[in-house]
C-alpha cells in the first residue's frame, strides 16, 4: 500500500519537529514523492548527510511502502 503525503509528513515531523516539509505527488499514485524538507537539523551537514537523515525518520521505507522520493533539503533561509 502507497504512502500519503499525511503519513510521510508525520515520520519527517517526528524526527525534524521544525522542518517546514513541501510533498508534490509526481504520478498521482501515492507511490512517487518528490520533497522539499528545509530544518535547523541540518545546519553543518552536507547534502548526502541531510538525505540520509530525512531516509533515517522514514524508518526503511524507501524502496518498499514508499517506491520513490526525489527529495532536496536545507535549512532556514535565516539561518543560512
């Protein structure tokens, strides 16, 4: 079963309560995401790190409930 928007925002959110997360389903299916998760977290990551944190709060879901996820990441404009 495809994952919603609600269900990928609430995994994100409990990892990263801060992030401010855009979600676009690409196919309409619930089954290809793209992301946009901006949070303090990642202050000082790179972007490889930033990713795997993000893959981390979807608890091994990728690849399986949720079949794809273009995602970019960053942190508050404030903060940058």
């Amino acid at each position: 079963m495809p994952m919603t928007a609600v269900d990928i925002e609430r995994l994100i959110k409990e990892k990263f309560p801060d992030a401010a997360i855009e979600l676009k389903d690409l196919a309409g299916d619930n089954d290809h995401w793209a992301a946009h998760v901006v949070s303090d977290a990642f202050k000082g990551k790179s972007r490889v790190q930033q990713h795997q944190m993000v893959y981390d709060a979807l608890g091994g879901r990728m690849g399986g409930v949720l079949h794809a996820l273009q995602l970019t990441t960053g942190i508050p404009k404030s903060d940058a």
